[in-house]
C-alpha cells in the first residue's frame, strides 16, 4: 500500500503530541509520511506541500499546530483533500488558542477539527483510518477490531481499583 496519510505539524515541539497519532497508524498498519511544515517560518513550503499531495497518492491530511494555528486552516485551503486538524496544547493558553484558530474555519473551507492534545492526535489518527476504511476493507477490518479490543479492556476491568 502506498502512503496514504500525510500527517504535517508546525515544529519538532509538537512530535511529542502527534506522536501518539502516529503509534495509532502504526497499530492500524496504515502507511504514512511525517513532517514538519510550519504556516509562518516556512509558507512556500506548506504551499508546495498541501498543493502536491493528492498528485502524490496522499488520501488524508493530519495537520498539527499549536498557537496561532494556521497550518490545517492553510493546508485545506490548498487542496481539496479531507484535512484533520489537531490543537497542540500551548503554553501560555493551554491550547483553547490553537482549537480556536483550528476549528472557527470560515464557511467554505472546512477542517475537522479534534480535541486539544494527546486526545486529538489520537483520534485525528483514527478518524482518518475510518475515512480511510471506505475504501481500504482492511483497514476498516483493523479499525473494527482495535475498537473490539477497546471494549474488551475496558469490560475486563470493572474495578477502578484494579485497572
Ligand atoms: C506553532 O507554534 C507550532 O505548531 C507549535 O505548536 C508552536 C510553537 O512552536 P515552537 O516555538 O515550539 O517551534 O507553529
């Protein structure tokens, strides 16, 4: 299978986020590529980037960034590709800033946008295999049993206790 999702952030910092995506894909055995592509240090880049990626066989987009977030924002706008946007968790406000620069996409260019942090990586990673499913039977084979297993961990340890 050739690469199918391209997963961008805006700076080395937010790996440690997108990271837990990426673990997901891995565990889906979805192919992918990472990289840094950041809006505001290197736009010719992004430009370059998000207007190729179809051409290259690329089927979903995972942007993160933190702060003032433009990249999913800019991505979308560059391709007609579904674009997933994660908010990194900033420092100075926790990430409310980077869901707000994510999700208040004016009418017409849409990203689906996640949760703020490790939670949105992860799940921006599933929903993109869920996307991916309708057409991949085997990997909706995968997501359906990553979900079985889920449940099964969690009906195995009723006891908070114990978990
Ligand atoms: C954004 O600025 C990045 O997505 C990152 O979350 C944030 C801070 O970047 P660094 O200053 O850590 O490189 O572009």
């Amino acid at each position: 299978m050739h690469i199918l999702v391209g997963m961008i952030m805006g700076s080395t910092s937010d790996w440690e986020t997108m990271s837990h995506g990426a673990a997901i894909l891995d565990e889906l055995g979805i192919p992918y590529e990472v990289e840094v592509v950041s809006a505001h240090r290197t736009p010719d880049k992004l430009f370059t980037y998000a207007e190729q990626a179809e051409s290259r066989g690329i089927e979903v987009i995972i942007a993160g960034a933190g702060g003032a977030a433009h990249l999913p924002g800019m991505t979308a706008a560059k391709t007609s590709l579904p674009v997933l946007g994660v908010p990194v968790q900033s420092k100075a406000l926790n990430g409310l800033d980077s869901l707000l620069s994510i999700v208040q996409m004016p009418a017409g260019i849409p990203v689906g946008t996640l949760a703020i942090g490790k939670a949105g990586a992860i799940n921006g990673a599933l929903l993109a295999a869920s996307i991916l499913a309708n057409k991949y039977p085997e990997i909706r084979q995968r997501l359906k049993a990553y979900r079985t297993k889920q449940t099964e961990q969690v009906l195995s340890h009723p006891d908070p206790r114990e978990a």
